[in-house]
C-alpha cells in the first residue's frame, strides 16, 4: 500500500562512534519510551537518478531499500532543510524487486513529475548506503517522536565516507516537541546540526552535487 505524507524530521550528527550507543540507553530517552518499539535492523538502499540528473534538476529523489524481507521504493520531493530540520514530500510504495521503475507511482501526485523529467531517460545507479539503523518510538506529552540512531557507510564513485547519525522524526504532535528533545540531547552529547541528507552526501562523493538542488 503506497503511504504519502509531509516528512519532518531533525538530524544530529556525532563523531565519537560511542555516542550512538549511548544516546539509545539514556534515560531521558527512555523514560518517554512507548513499549515494545526498540527495533534494530540493516538498511541497504540503492539511489538512482539518469546521467545527466534529471531528477535533482526536477528536485526529486528516487530509491530503492531493503528492509528486512521487503524492498520499499520511495520518492522524495520538493525538500528543505534549516538547522538540522528537513521538511519534504514523501511517496513509498513495496515493490517486487529491487529494479528501478516508475509504474508503481503513476498513481500518486509524484508520478506526472517523474514521468515528466525522465522523459526517455535511464535510471542509473548513483550513490547507495548500507546502515544499521536502532530506533524507537517517543511520547513527549501529546506528541509522537521515532528517533533513530544510523551507523554505516555511504558509497558512491569508489569512495565511501561513514554514517554517524540520529535522526528525530515527528510521527504526530508538535514541531516544538522534537527541537526540545534535540536541544536537550545536544546539551547532553557532542552532537551536532546535519545539513545534509544522506543521498546529497552520496551526491557529494560521486561528483553530481553541481546538479543538485539541495535539501531533495
């Protein structure tokens, strides 16, 4: 079943890789824990975009990830990012197999826009990450929070550079509620800001950021 939504969340970076396995032991974290939502899971996922990079150009961003047993195809849209925040557009859909196409989004509002700036153009492979992902989910009063901490790599062009990141994102509730918990985090912990998504990172690697609009 496709989901589609206004994606926010707020990311924190930390150099010193102890810190990931702090932040999902802290007590302040865990005293907002909701029951039975600690999950930890390998992340793969495969970007894709033509040679020329039609899609950044249309600000668009198209993936592939395996999670668990599933490949989940996702397009992102329309992205912006100020202190760590990133608001975009948001489609995902499960898909049989790991080959990029656009068919299983002709129905969504992404659709048009990819059809349209593919045109007769190839998908191709561009950066890819490879991550283990722990998260759980929050209850800050009236407001519901995943947070997750990421550790792995991003490879793109032959180069690789590492993951080392937590991510806040706002499942139901307040704005207000996740930048709370993330200064109060950062009050705690060396963290800081993350600009930039990990597919403009990958971007960054392989040479294409030239073309990027950033924040997609």
């Amino acid at each position: 079943m496709p989901s589609a939504f206004k994606e926010i969340e707020l990311k924190l970076a930390f150099s010193d890789e102890s810190i990931g396995e702090k932040i999902v032991r802290e007590k302040y974290l865990t005293d907002m824990l909701v029951p039975g939502t600690e999950r930890k899971m390998l992340l793969e996922t495969v970007y894709y975009d033509t040679p020329s990079g039609v899609l950044q150009r249309a600000r668009l961003s198209y993936r592939i990830r395996r999670q668990e047993d599933e490949w989940i195809a996702t397009v992102k849209a329309d992205g912006a990012s100020s202190g760590g925040l990133h608001e975009r557009s948001e489609w995902s859909v499960v898909v049989n197999e790991p080959t990029p196409d656009i068919t299983p989004f002709s129905a969504l509002p992404a659709g048009e826009r990819l059809q349209v700036a593919l045109g007769e153009e190839t998908l191709i492979e561009t950066a890819r990450t490879r991550f283990v992902r722990q998260s759980m989910d929050l209850r800050y009063q009236e407001t519901l929070i995943e947070l997750a901490v990421d550790k792995g790599e991003i490879l793109a062009a032959n180069k690789s550079e590492p993951i080392r990141e937590i991510e806040l994102e706002l499942k139901e509730g307040e704005v207000s509620a996740l930048l709370e918990i993330a200064e109060t985090l950062r009050g705690i912990y060396e963290l800081f800001p993350e600009e930039r998504s990990k597919y403009h990172r990958g971007l960054v690697l392989a040479g294409r950021i030239e073309q990027l609009k950033r924040g997609v």
